[in-house]
C-alpha cells in the first residue's frame, strides 16, 4: 500500500511539474552552444556552452569536451592544445591572421588634424555605414607571420592586400571562413568584394583571390562569376572549391558546389531545384556532404565528385524529418556530427549514423530545462494558395491544446525576404515561446521560402505586395476555420519583411486582424531605398530606383506596394519596435509608421532600441522585447 501511494504521489509530482510552460525568463536560462571544432586526436568534441546572466546583462561561457561516439561532458579550461589551427599552414612555417588597417581619411582630425574636437565625418561615397558601423576608413585585411616562439623575435606580419581598401573577411559577418591556405602552404586563397564606396553598395560581387608568397602577387581566381563566390575548402585531393551565386546584385540566388577540376569548374548542384547552406568534403574525397532546405526543415545531403568522367552527378538526401540539421563539423567513415535543432528545442550536437540513418543526441545541454516543461505541438498543413499551389504551413498548438477550446491565433510572417521557415529555434521569434503562452502559431512558407525550389523561392522579388501578400491571407484564412481558433482574435507579427508584411497587411486585412506587432519593417519603399546602407538588395528587389519613372516594375514597388499608400485604411492597434543602430531597415521606417499610427488615432506604441541593429542581442534588452510583446498582446488580443 505505502509502495502504491509513492507511485501516485510520484506521478503526481511529476504531472504537476511538467504543467510548467515555456516563459522569457525560462528561454533566457538556456545555454547556447557553438562547437568550436573536433579534437587532434579525432575522439572528442569541443564545444563552448554561453549562458545569459541577467543581472549583469551579458553571458558567461564555459568550454568541453564529450566524445564523438556518446559519454559525458568534461568541462575545460583552455581549448587551443585541443584543437588543430587551420590558420597555421600545412608545412608549419605560418599563421594566418586579420587586423583592421586605415586606409581612407574620413573622420575630421584626418583631415584636420589641429581641430582635435571635431567629431565631422566627410564621406565623398555610398558605403559611409553598413549594418550597424560608420565607415571609419579601416578595412580587415589578411596577414601571414612567423609562428611565435620563446625567445625569438619574428618580423611583422605581411599584409597580403597591402593598401587596397577592400575587406577581407569581409564586413559585418566574414569570419576565417574567408581565407585558407593551399595544400602546399605555398598560396593564400581569400575571399574579397574589391569595389569601394557606391561600387560597393551595390554589388554583391565577391571573387576568390589567390596571393602567391613568392612572388608576392594576387590572381583573381573567379572573375568570370559576376555573383556571389564564397567558402572556399580544398578537397583531401587537392581541387578547390566553394559555393557560388551567378547573378550580380542577387543575394538570395541558388548557391552551388563549384569544384576547379583539371583546369575546369565542375557545378555539382547545378542540376538540383536547391540551394546550398555549407558543404564539406569525404574523406576521401569522393563525395560532398551539404546542408540545404527542404520542405520546411534543413537536411543533410551528399552528392559525388566523378570528375572528368562520364559518371553521372547525383544528389541524395540523407537525413529527412521535422528538425533542422545545421553546420556539418565533421565527417569520418560512418559517422556524420551536425548541430540540430527543433521549434520546442535549442541547438544541440548530434551524430548520424550514414548506414543505420539514425541520430544520437551527443550534448544535452538543456534536455533537464525541458524536461521541466509540457512542450507545445507543431504539425504540417498544406494550403491551397489562390493560384493553385500546394504550400507548407507550420501550425503551432500551445501546450495541453484541447482543441474543445478556443485560442488566439497569431500568423507570423518571416523576413528576409528570401529565408527559409523550417524547424529552427529562435531567442526571440520563438514558436514554442508564443504557443506555451496560449496563442496558435500559424507559420506559412509562402513565396521566398528556399526548401520549395528556386522558382518558389524567386517568386517574391519585385513582388513583394502580391503573391505572398495572397499567401499569407490563404494561410490565415485555412487554420481560422478551425473550431480551436478564435476568429475574432487574429494577429499578425513579424520583422524585417516580416515586418514590412504586417504594415503591408494593416492597410488590406478587411478586418481579420485585431492586433499586430512589427519590428525593424520597411514601411516606406522610398525611404528605404534612399537610406539602406546595401543598395544591390533595394536594385534587385524593388526592381530600380524610385525616380525611374518609366520602369513599370519598379513603380510599382514605390507604389501598389508600398505600405505608406495603405494607412489610410489602418484601424487596427499596432506595436511598432525598432533598433536604433540598424543600417538595413534604417529607423525613419519606424518613426514614419509610428507618426503615422498616432496621427491616425490609432492605439499604437513605439519601443525603440537605441543601442541594438537589426536583433535584440543584450539580455535585459531581450527580456523587455519579450515583456512588451506578450504585454501587448494581452492589452490589444
């Protein structure tokens, strides 16, 4: 009897405690992995685990190790001893290195160097700021040097691009990825966008360069490709390769697996409806593995390598189910080790098992934070959109869902435009955040989705008032004719073009919506166009500029769709948030559709973010976006 009554209270206890729902403060808690690469010895893992601390508003990092077959992690101080430095070349004489180097006069004291007040800066070009930095007139440049050692004193290191006023790695995001070295440690191959100033702005022209530590020269390895040229790797057999877009001025083109066999480059996805995320090569250098979108989720895929052969080239997925696969760190004979992620759970290492196709969880970094918690549902629908295809929408259910009752129901639209909705998991557009706080998510991947294929994905540019705007409306429409679904509490939220999608739909909804929340949106074209820092972004997607009165196209982006000639007909509340250094969507956006919201008399409130871009990226900062998301949701839904 005693045995039976600790079995129910037991059971109780745990019922009890997994009620507990998903909060900010909870998803604030979780540690965030970043894998910093495999061990010397090939046995183990090594990653870095941040966890935010509130209080002192920034996070702290710890370092392990856990071993590629499964076991424990072991916590370690010092991680360099543990893995191998791709910046030092093969034959060990070198280290590659970037410092930032001034090259251009632009700030007031270069100019005049006695008016040491002066805070004037004097541009003569576009490219004056990007992302969220003003152009200072420094520029990451690559160098090589001598290894250090005890008691030798090394000459400086040499900068391979001299005074050219190029960045490489390339500004905001370019990492290490961006240079390597050649197998016979006898070349530096690079990354580089060498345009300057309005040049430089708008194209998306970046080539592979190769500088010769010999003859101290620089060859332009691909300058017949006018796009993209990015990540280069060097087989285990010594052919080059790299991911590519053709077209000039397109960011969101279809990526391939470029290889420079024999004198020749061999397209190894040319022929595949797909884009490619990152690649590495077999060991034996045979086959390509890749990361791309699919269906609403990222997936791991492997293509051969025949060479000049009559061999035909052939795609496989590998991998395939609701979860995200991301960033291949290694693969060695049967075993595959990637990050994954889902909507109800944070990045995570796995292996996969090429022969036996399953998966094993390697670190568990926050399975005991979610085993605390009654996670939310997510299921697959496909809509039928108003020009008769099939699309992919995410339906999100809260926690406990009874689907007697009736929810709010929220439709998010995704920015990017052009970026794929699939199983990942966000610090701040978090599914399983929303629906653990009583909302259905509705989650279409409408036009400009990658993972359909290219034309799907294409559809959205110079469009972007139309098709999608049709799509989000079928989404909506579809899941609201459920009984679950609170018809009379609709709302639409989103950022970037998300954002822009939720000014857009405030002034066509016909009164669907009762609430709508926009972050960092594009709410005039024309101001866009005339303060966002990448203007090849503007060019392509709007189709030209707004004073090209003959192009039809690309009048119609400055008017049918843009949202400023729809406000007359706003009556809805509106949040509008917006971060004070974001160079992309620049902060008049904000200010003009808040002005606008109060002029109108419309119950609307501006939460801005003086010291954040394009994200949210200081905890206290987060955790406000978050307080004030849901405030307001529950205030106007």
């Amino acid at each position: 009897m005693k045995k039976l009554l600790f079995i129910i209270v037991t059971t109780m206890s745990i019922t009890t405690q997994a009620q507990n729902v998903l909060t900010p403060e909870t998803l604030w808690k979780l540690g965030r992995i970043t894998v910093l690469g495999i061990s010397k010895d090939k046995k183990n893992i090594v990653y870095k685990v941040a966890t935010p601390v509130m209080e002192e508003n920034k996070s702290t990092s710890k370092y392990y190790t856990i071993p590629i077959l499964g076991g424990n992690a072991t916590e370690v101080k010092e991680t360099s001893e543990l893995l191998l430095d791709k910046n030092i070349s093969p034959d060990g004489q070198y280290v590659l290195s970037t410092q930032e180097v001034k090259v251009n006069k632009v700030l007031g004291k270069d100019f005049y160097p006695e008016l040491t007040k002066s805070d004037v800066q004097i541009y003569t070009a576009l490219d004056y700021r990007h992302w969220d930095t003003w152009n200072d007139g420094t520029v990451n440049h690559v160098f090589y040097g001598g290894i250090p050692a005890p008691n030798v004193r090394l000459a400086a290191p040499i900068d391979i691009m001299k005074e050219e006023p190029y960045d490489a790695p390339q500004k905001p995001f370019g990492g290490d990825e961006d240079y390597i070295w050649s197998p016979n440690s006898k070349s530096i191959i690079y990354v580089c966008k060498k345009k300057f100033g309005t040049e430089y702005a708008i194209s998306t022209n970046t080539d592979l360069y190769e500088y010769n530590l010999e003859t101290k020269t620089t060859k332009n390895l691909t300058e017949n490709n006018l796009g993209y040229d990015m990540n280069p790797v060097f087989s285990p057999t010594g052919n080059l390769s790299w991911l590519q877009m053709k077209r000039d001025g397109y960011e969101a083109d279809k990526n391939d697996i470029i290889v420079r066999f024999k004198g020749m480059d061999i397209n190894l996805t040319a022929s595949w409806d797909g884009s490619v995320n990152s690649f590495q090569w077999s060991k034996d250098g045979k086959k390509v593995y890749f990361i791309a979108p699919v269906d609403g989720t990222t997936q791991l895929f492997e293509v051969n390598f025949p060479g000049l052969t009559k061999i035909a080239i052939s795609v496989k997925q590998l991998t395939s189910g609701d979860f995200d696969m991301h960033d291949i760190i290694d693969i060695s004979g049967d075993i595959a080790i990637l990050n994954r992620t889902d909507m109800n759970h944070a990045l995570e290492v796995y292996s996969y098992s090429l022969k036996k196709k399953t998966c094993l969880q390697l670190t568990k970094v926050n399975n005991e934070a979610y085993s605390k918690l009654a996670l939310p549902k997510y299921e697959r629908r496909y809509v039928t959109t108003t020009d008769g295809k099939k699309m992919l929408v995410w339906v999100i259910l809260p926690p406990n869902f009874d689907k007697t009752k009736k929810y709010p129901t929220l439709l998010y639209c995704q920015g990017g435009p052009q970026s794929p909705l699939t199983q990942s998991y966000s610090f701040r557009w978090n599914f399983s955040l929303m629906a653990s706080q009583g909302y259905v998510v509705v989650a279409p991947n409408r036009r400009g989705m990658y993972g359909h294929g290219q034309e799907w994905n294409e559809q959205i540019s110079k469009d972007w008032g139309g098709q999608v705007m049709d799509d989000y409306l079928s989404a909506i429409d579809d899941v609201a004719k459920e009984s679950y679904v609170d018809k009379t509490r609709l709302g639409a939220v989103g950022a970037s073009y998300g954002g822009y999608s939720v000014f857009y739909l405030a002034g066509i909804h016909n009164n669907r919506f009762k609430s709508f929340i926009a972050h960092d949106g594009v709410f005039n074209t024309q101001s866009m166009f005339g303060t966002t820092e990448e203007v090849f972004f503007n060019n392509w997607d709007f189709g030209g500029a707004y004073w090209e009165k003959e192009n039809k196209i690309a009048q119609k982006s400055y008017t049918t769709f843009n949202p400023i000639n729809f406000v007359d007909k706003w009556n809805t509340p509106i949040l509008i948030i917006q971060g004070g250094k974001d160079f992309r969507v620049p902060i008049g956006q904000g200010q003009e559709a808040f002005q606008a919201a109060q002029l109108r008399g419309i119950k609307s409130k501006f939460l801005y973010f003086p010291e954040e871009n394009h994200w949210v990226l200081k905890p206290q900062n987060a955790m406000v976006w978050q307080t004030e998301f849901y405030k307001w949701l529950k205030e106007t839904l």
